[in-house]
C-alpha cells in the first residue's frame, strides 16, 4: 500500500498479483540503440518506455519495476543515458530506458541526435504500448516536460505520468501536485488522466505501477504466461 496522499484508485488483489507475475522472472538487457538505424526488432509483445528529463529515476525506477538492483545502470551524472537501452522479460514485455532531456550542458548537435532518435522510436513503434514520463515529485513539471508533453500529443502517442521521488514529498503537498498534474493533463489529448505517484527507494507505488503495466498489456492482448 501507498502512503497517505500517495494513494491511485482502488486495485483488486487480483490486479496487484497480475502485475507481480508479470514481472517476475528473469530480465536481461537486449540493445543500446544511438541511431534510428540502430533500433532492435520488434518482438512481438509490448514495449514500454520511461522518458524524463536527467536524473529523474528512470533506472531506479526500472530496477525496482523489475526487483533487480542493477538491471538498468543508475547513474548520479546528468545526461549518462545517451541511447534507447531495451530490458526484455517474461511475457514479452520490453522496457526502454530513454535518454534524459533538459541536460544544460549537452550540445546542441548531442540534444539535435537525442531528439532525432527519441522522435523515430515514438512515431514509428508498433508495439510501443505507452511512454510513462516521469516527473520528480519535489519540483513537478517544468518548461521542458511541458514540451514533450506537446509533443507526444502531436505524435499521438499514449502517455501517463509517473512521479518519482515521492517519498520525499510531504502528503498534503504531494495530495496538491498530484490533483494539480491532473487538471493539466486533462487539456492533453494523448495523455492517461491517472498520476502514478512512486519511490523506487521506499517501494511505494511500485505495485500499482506493475498493475497498470499489466492492465494495459492485457488490453493489448499481449500474450500472458
């Protein structure tokens, strides 16, 4: 269970124990991919990528999405993750960790390649069940995810918001962001209404995130073991 302020809307035991199985097993890196050109197959299941500007928890959140310590590399310098990096587990269900955005100190040809590579896996992935952009819950959103929220609602691309962090969020403070995300993201046409807040470091949320991963798996009739 989440904290108070953390809680999403009611799950069944039954949806919490389909996204434990879901996850459970064995998970393995497949590619790192720098280039359009450089994209692995796709494999027939569903993916599900992670964007979020530098530093947010994208590979801390992987690793506890997937209960191992280092399966994605988490590091404490902004801008390391410079390419399409793809776990496989059980299921066929692929997690993508995207690079980071709003690194200052990229240039501008580094965050010109990002954008390139980031655009041609969101516009021309078939199995790309939804991008869950991850916001740090102690700043909320800023200029630079309000923009890839705009553009991932041009690309039509299905998205949810992930706070990250939340932890670290006094509960009434954390209760106002989350409503607050929610009444933005409603002028968003591409955007799933629910927040999910979480902490990879406490453990909360994680749950009800493999719940909604394995709701919308089941929605796209991936094929469950």
């Amino acid at each position: 269970m989440v904290k108070d302020g953390m809680a999403s809307p009611a799950l069944t035991r039954g949806e919490i124990e389909a996204g434990r199985k879901l996850f459970v097993g064995d998970w393995q890196f497949v590619a790192a991919a720098g280039t359009p050109a450089a994209l692995p197959p796709m494999r027939g299941g569903i993916e599900i990528a992670f964007a979020g500007r530098s530093n947010c928890g994208k590979s801390s959140l992987i690793n506890a999405l997937s209960a191992r310590k280092a399966l994605a590399r988490v590091s404490h310098t902004p801008g390391r993750t410079q390419e399409l990096i793809f776990f496989a587990g059980p299921q066929k269900l692929v997690l993508v960790d995207m690079p980071g955005y709003g690194y200052a100190a990229a240039s501008k040809s580094k965050v010109k390649a990002w954008t390139a590579l980031s655009q041609a896996f969101l516009i021309g992935r078939a199995t790309l069940a939804r991008v869950y952009l991850l916001i740090d819950a102690r700043h909320g959103l800023k200029p630079n995810d309000e923009e890839v929220l705009a553009a991932l609602d041009q690309a039509a691309v299905n998205y949810q918001i992930v706070l990250t962090k939340a932890d670290q969020v006094p509960d009434a403070d954390l209760a106002a962001r989350v409503t607050a995300m929610q009444a933005a993201l409603a002028k968003h046409p591409a955007a799933f209404p629910e927040v999910l807040p979480t902490s990879a470091r406490s453990g909360a949320g994680i749950a009800e995130l493999r719940a909604a991963i394995a709701r919308l798996s089941k929605e796209r009739g991936a094929p469950h073991e």
